[in-house]
C-alpha cells in the first residue's frame, strides 16, 4: 500500500498544495475575464465559464481539506498548518465567487462590468500559497 494523505502528512499537504495551485490558476482565469469584460463587448459567456471553473476547483479543494480532515494524520502539526491554510483560501475564493455572481446575475438591470472589482495586473492571486518546504 503506497502512501497516501490518509497516512503520510507530506502526501497530505502535497494533496491540498495542489487544490490550492488549481484553486490559484482559476481564480487568476476568473481575473483575467473580468478584466476583459469591463472593457465593454460581450464576454458575459466568458466570465461565466471561468466562474464555473473556478466553483468547481473550490469544490476540489473543499473535498481535498474534507478528506485531510477525517484522515490519520489530520491533527500532525504540519498538517494542521496545511488545512489552515486551505480554509482560509477557500473562504476568500468563496467570497470571489459570491462577488463575481452578484455581479453577472446581480438582477439590477445593468448589463455593465463597472461594478465588478478592480484587476491590478500582477496582483497576487487571492489564494495564499505556502512556500514549498
């Protein structure tokens, strides 16, 4: 039997460093297509797809911190320190996905991106990720 998260922390934390990446790169698609729909056209369908990777990525990584949690090894300090940060991740990216749908299915009327939050070019992506050990 190989090691896995439910036996081994380092295979624990690798598992939500890798939510976390996914987490990260879609949170950064998502940004990528707000920015291209505040500058007007219609990249409503856009911005729809990329949030729905990214529901499905928060998704992941809420499976990925579940798993962790009920596994041998949830309560190894390393470990603990991974699914902290993992929450803490998904709540931001929960509260992104709340923001970006208040904007697109908002039901003010207003088929405008003015409302939706401002994208600083090479900004950090709202997923912290730790440095690899």
């Amino acid at each position: 039997m190989s090691p896995g998260p439910e036996n081994d922390a380092g295979a624990a934390c690798t598992e939500i460093k890798t939510a976390l990446h996914a987490l990260a790169d879609s949170e950064h698609a998502e940004s990528l297509a707000l920015d291209l729909a505040s500058g007007g056209g219609n990249s409503t369908p856009i911005v729809e797809a990329r949030l729905s990777v990214l529901l499905d990525r928060t998704q992941d990584l809420r499976v990925t911190l579940r798993r962790v949690r009920q596994s041998a090894v949830a309560r190894d300090p390393m470990v603990d320190q991974c699914t902290r940060m993992g929450f803490r991740a998904l709540v931001i990216s929960e509260k992104l996905t709340s923001d970006v749908e208040g904007v697109l299915f908002g039901g003010n009327g207003d088929d405008s991106f003015a409302q939706a939050p401002a994208v600083t070019p090479g900004a950090p992506a709202a997923s912290p990720l730790a440095p690899q050990p």
